[in-house]
C-alpha cells in the first residue's frame, strides 16, 4: 500500500503528472490546476491511499513535478 500527498495550492498546473500517470490526475478546468483523482483534503493536503500497481506511474509524476508537491509513502 502507498499514499499520495499533493499540496495542490502550489500548483502551477504544468500538467505533467497528467500526462504521465493519467488514471490518477486530471487538470481543473476551473482553475488550470491538477487534481488528484479519489483524494480528500485535509487542509490543502490532498491524500489518497492506493495498491502498489499505481506506484510506478505515480513516482515519475512526482519526480517530473516541477514545484516537488507530490509525495508517496
């Protein structure tokens, strides 16, 4: 089991993680940035656990990520 955590206010919507892990993020059409898909927020923290066959994926979003907001545990 892993969890993402995405500080999604210091989003400057680049939209790697988009185009690199596509299941899991998708851009904000309100607002220009991503949003973590199934995640809820805890106070500007957006978190979601997930089965190791999403890691992969997820680690080249956050390792693409411009701002380092993405974290996986």
């Amino acid at each position: 089991m892993m969890t993402i955590t995405f500080k999604r206010q210091k989003c400057i919507g680049c939209n790697y993680c988009m185009e690199i892990a596509p299941r899991r993020w998708q851009m904000s059409k309100k607002d220009g940035r991503s949003n973590l898909i199934g995640a809820t927020d805890k106070k500007g923290f957006w978190t979601i656990k997930l089965g190791e066959e999403e890691r992969e994926e997820n680690e080249r979003a956050a390792s693409a990520c411009p701002v380092k907001i993405i974290e996986i545990r």
